[in-house]
C-alpha cells in the first residue's frame, strides 16, 4: 500500500484529500475507500477551436 501512494504522489495522480482518507483509514484500523469520480471526456472539433483564435494574414 506505501509503495502504491508513493508512487501516485510522485506522478501528482493523488490529491491531499486521498493521503488524508489513507491516513485516517490507517489510524483507524480500517480499509481506506478511495472512490474516484468518474469523468468524462470528449473530443473539440478543430473548427471550435478555430472560432476562439483571430484571424491572420499570411
């Protein structure tokens, strides 16, 4: 279990928020529950993209 946290906090992937969940849990005696929001992602269209930018002459 170090090893895992240890490893998610060098690659920035844990917030304190979860090392303090893990930490209580530990005090505690108890499993940590580390439920992570599902997200979700979509695409852009580059012609989105496209509107934000000013136009230049080449």
């Amino acid at each position: 279990m170090t090893f895992v946290v240890t490893a998610e906090i060098r690659l920035h992937a844990l917030g304190f928020e979860a090392v303090e969940l893990i930490a209580l849990a530990r005090i505690q005696r108890r499993a940590a529950r580390l439920d992570r929001p599902k997200t979700m992602v979509k695409t852009t269209l580059a012609a989105v993209c496209a509107v934000l930018l000013p136009e230049t002459a080449a």
